[in-house]
C-alpha cells in the first residue's frame, strides 16, 4: 500500500513538472512571438514606407499583442475565468462602438447636425 502511494505521488509530481515544463516554454515562445512583432512594427516605422500602409499594419499588431497578452499571460485560456472574459468582451464592444462612432461622426459628419443651403 505504501509502495503504491509513493508511486502515485511520484506519478503527480512527474505530471505537475511536465505541465509546468510545458507552461513555462508556451510562455517563452509568446514572449518572443511579441518581441519579433515589436521589431516588426519598429521596421516598418524605419524603412519609411507610406503612412496608409503602416498605420493600419501596426495597429494589427498591437491587435495581435493584445490577444496573446490575455490569452496567455493573464490565463485567459482556463476556464475558470468566464466571468472576466465576459467583461473584457463587454468592454471590446463598448469600446469599438466608441471609436466607430467617434470616426462617424469626426471624418464623415454627423448627418443630423449637417446645415443645408
């Protein structure tokens, strides 16, 4: 009986270090994976490229960084944390509208407010 508890325990402590293991080299590479996007947008930024082309590409990035930001480093991916993407979904769409509104009404005007001769 003795035997088998050892064995089960050292069984769980290989099982927490391989998921541990693999935790911590998922961190690395989303680390890295940001770090080659930074340089990215940096590139872009230096090679002088036409600003039509850059803005809308680093701001994909910073898209991309945001997600692998929750998705990873903030565990957004157990499932224990429903509550807090609820949230953060809420917030996205309040926030875009925010901004869709915002260039609706700044670039194309506002058709209720616009006078007619």
């Amino acid at each position: 009986m003795s035997q088998q508890l050892n064995h089960d325990a050292q069984a769980l402590r290989d099982y927490k270090k391989r998921k541990s293991t693999k935790e911590m080299r998922m961190q690395v590479t989303n680390f890295a994976i940001m770090i080659f996007v930074t340089f990215i947008a940096f590139a872009l930024v230096a090679a002088e490229l036409p600003k039509e082309f850059v803005i809308p590409v680093i701001l994909g990035l910073a898209v991309l960084q945001v997600v692998l930001q929750f998705y990873y480093f903030m565990h957004m991916k157990a499932e224990k944390h429903g509550i807090s993407k609820l949230f953060m979904i809420t917030g996205v769409f309040f926030g875009l509208s925010f901004i869709v509104t915002f260039i609706y009404i700044v670039w194309l005007g506002d058709p209720l407010f616009v006078k007619t001769k």
